[in-house]
C-alpha cells in the first residue's frame, strides 16, 4: 500500500514550506514543466532509504470564511483515513489557538501515528514558548523551523519508523488501476467493464475503505481491476472531493503495475491529470490515457489527431504513450482500452537479451558517437539491463560525467524505437568501467 504522509493544519502556520522542504529540491529538479510546478500538491521524499509521497492538505481548501473550518476539519478525517502518518502543523509563534485544539481533539482519535509539528520555533524565546503545545496532548511533539530546515531532520527519523516499504507484490495477475480527477467517468469505465454480468467479479480481501480490487476475468482476458472510484458520498465541498480523489489515486498508482489515466473529452488534460501522470512516470508504472466522453465532441477532421497532440505537448518529454479516445457511456473502444493496458503491461515485463543489446546498441553508438565534453569523448564498453520490476539499462562507460543528458536521451528513445515499451517509463543510468 502507498505510504502517504499527510501535512495538516489551519491556514499560515507553513504547510507548504515544510512540503518544499521535504519534496522541493528533489521535485523542483525532476518536474520542471509548465503547469505541473506551479499548483502541486503531493510529491516525493526520500529519507534513510525510504520513499514516500508527501501531501500538502493547504492546497486543497477553499478560502471562504462559512465552509474554510470545516473544510479543514473534513481534511484531516480524511487524511486519518489514507495516509500512513499525519504530520499536525502549528505555529509556535501565534501559540495555541481554537482550531488547534478542535484539530488536534480529533486527531487525537487517530490510530494512525500523529506528529506535532511547532513550527517557526527559531530562537530560543521561541522555543520556550512553544513548550505549551504539550498541552495539546501528542506524545510526539516536535519544534522546527520549516523556512531553515531546522528540527526537520529528527521528524524526517521519527516519520520513517512509520513507513513499511512493502517488497513489490508479486501478482500472478496484471493490476490495473483507472485513475483520474473527479467527474471525469471513472466509475462509469468501471461499470462498463465489470458490466451488470457481477457474477463473475469476485471481490478481493480488502476493506471498502481501500481501493476495491475486483478480478476481471472474460474473453479470455484476466487482471485485476482498482477501482478508487465511487466509495465515497460526494462531500460538501468540491476541494475536499479533489483531495480525496488524490489521496486514492496516490494509493492506487502505488499498487498498480499499469494505470488508466481517464481525461475528460470536454476539459481536455489538466495540471492535475498532469500530476497523476508524472506519479506513475515516477512510480515506474504503465500507462495507458483514456480520452473519455468522445461521444460529446462534434467530429471534424483530424480532431482526435489534434487532441492527442496537445496531450503530448504537455506530456513531454515522455510521450511514448498510447492515448485512446472512448466512450464508457456508449462502451465505445473499452474493450481496446483494456487490450492496449495488457498490452502495457508485456512491454513494462520485456527483458532482452545482454548479448542483442550489446550488438545493437553498441552499433548505434558507432553510427551516432556521443558529443565532446571540453575536448574529451566518453568511451562506452558494455550494456545491460538491470533486474528491476521495470524496464532500467545501465551503459559502462569510460566516464559518466562526459555523456551528455541529450545522449542519454538519445540512447533511451533509440530503446524506445528498436523494442517496444510504449507506455512505460525507462531508466537509463551511466557507470563507470575501468
């Protein structure tokens, strides 16, 4: 399961500097594209050799003065639910206010592990001041000092006690999970594949708090479907949807060996199908995009082709990635929907040969030699592919740091042609061989 560790707390108390502290460096590098950086929500940290996605609950409330509290009350309920470990932010300078307390009362209910979080503690007066959140109850109460950094590597030692890494499930079945933003027709492709036929959907063990898990198995077709869809009544507050949405997407990428990614036909993709996305390139999963509700757009020429250049325009640089159009309403191309996943799914599985990918790449190098770094020229002896649980190759080569990224570049989308891994993300490393 997903391990998500979720920032809460009222407003300004510096939910978002602690989330860049935690995510910023190691994101702001690896996903600067226009439209993603600027509104995003969840991402990475890496700590003592554990990953885990970190959501910023901030991003997610709206700001009018009648529904703001129980928005953010509503936030953290659903944050005891999904996330592995809640991180209660305060603010040591403003001291303990009546939202503090009525959060952390509720929080208090938790059985999931809550940190304490005094923030802006950076001086001593500070520090002395804050001494009263032990009031509020918390066993583990920290003080830091998000802008600086300061106090955030004991959280970051204390949190990762609290994170499983889980071996990646062997499943003799491909796991398919269909994700998405709300209202886009996730339930409805659900629906539309399981079908009214729910004599043979046999129910996987998990609880209905967690994604449901349902075989799929006809037309000589068998996997297992995620549905992170439709469990939960429609709330209140259109954010508080959009936060639970991406609460279960997070989880479900986490378990899926390929995700559907649903957009809607009408709306076209959006900075938070791109943030769906760049979870699953980043996961390592496959990936399928289901262009829905095609059946409400007034056909002329080359629309689809248009339509699916935009979605890769803001795709790249990955857009080796198969863009279907459907219709789950009309049950339009479902069936190649889930052709293309499984078909996904045996280029994410392909191994190759060492000794035809030494012939072949090291031709390809010869034909097309890598660029001079100042004078000099990197020599490549070897390759071969790594034994990970997606498609990874690693070059030997006299030195990495003379390989420029456009070559690695090169070398991947030369990969990408000769074999097939459309819809699959690829690491290309650099070693160096004596």
């Amino acid at each position: 399961m997903g391990n998500i560790v979720a920032i809460v707390g009222r407003p300004n108390v510096g939910k978002s500097t602690l989330y860049n502290r935690l995510v910023g460096s190691r994101d702001a590098i690896t996903d600067d594209f226009s439209g993603v950086t600027r509104d995003r929500k969840y991402g990475f940290c890496e700590w003592n050799g554990k990953r885990f996605t970190v959501v910023d609950t901030g991003g997610f409330v709206l700001n009018s003065n009648d529904l703001f509290e129980s928005a953010i009350r509503d936030q953290a309920r659903i944050a005891m639910e999904e996330a592995s470990v809640i991180l209660f932010m305060t603010d040591a300078q403003t001291g303990v206010t009546d939202l503090d307390e009525q959060l952390a009362k509720l929080l208090r209910r938790s059985d999931k592990p809550v940190f304490l979080v005094a923030n802006k503690t950076d001086n001593y007066h500070n520090v002395l001041d804050a001494n009263e959140f032990w009031g509020l109850g918390f066993e583990n109460t920290f003080f830091v000092a998000a802008i600086s950094g300061s106090g955030t590597g004991d959280l970051l030692d204390a949190v990762v006690e609290h994170i499983h890494v889980e071996p990646e499930m062997e499943s003799e079945f491909p796991k398919l999970a269909i994700v998405g933003r709300p209202n886009v027709g996730k339930s409805s492709l659900t629906n539309a594949l399981l079908g009214e036929e729910r004599n043979i959907v046999t129910p996987v063990a998990g609880t209905t708090r967690d994604p449901i898990h349902s075989h799929y198995n006809k037309f000589g077709k068998e996997f297992i479907l995620i549905d992170t869809a439709g469990i939960r009544k429609k709330t209140k507050v259109e954010e508080d949807l959009e936060f639970y949405t991406v609460m279960r997407a997070i989880r479900a990428v986490e378990e899926a060996d390929i995700c559907l990614l649903v957009l809607d036909a009408t709306q076209g993709i959006e900075s938070q199908d791109l943030n769906i996305l760049r979870l699953a390139q980043r996961r390592h999963k496959g990936i399928v995009i289901l262009v829905n509700k095609w059946d409400l757009i007034t056909k002329e020429t080359n629309t689809a082709r248009d339509f699916e250049q935009a979605i890769k325009n803001r795709m790249a640089p990955f857009t080796d990635v198969p863009v279907l159009f459907i219709s789950a309403l009309e049950k339009q191309r479902i069936f190649q929907a889930v052709e293309m996943a499984l078909e996904v799914y045996e280029n994410r599985n392909r191994r190759i040969k060492t000794s035809e990918l030494n012939e072949l790449m090291l031709q390809v190098i010869e034909e097309t030699p890598p660029p001079s770094i100042r004078g000099r020229y990197p020599k490549f002896k070897y390759v071969t592919q790594l034994p990970t649980h997606y498609p990874a190759f690693v070059f030997f080569v006299n030195n990495p740091n003379w390989v420029r990224d456009s070559y690695a570049q090169f070398l991947e989308n030369q990969l990408r042609k000769r074999y097939k891994f459309t819809g699959v993300p690829i690491d290309v490393f650099m070693r160096a061989k004596s």
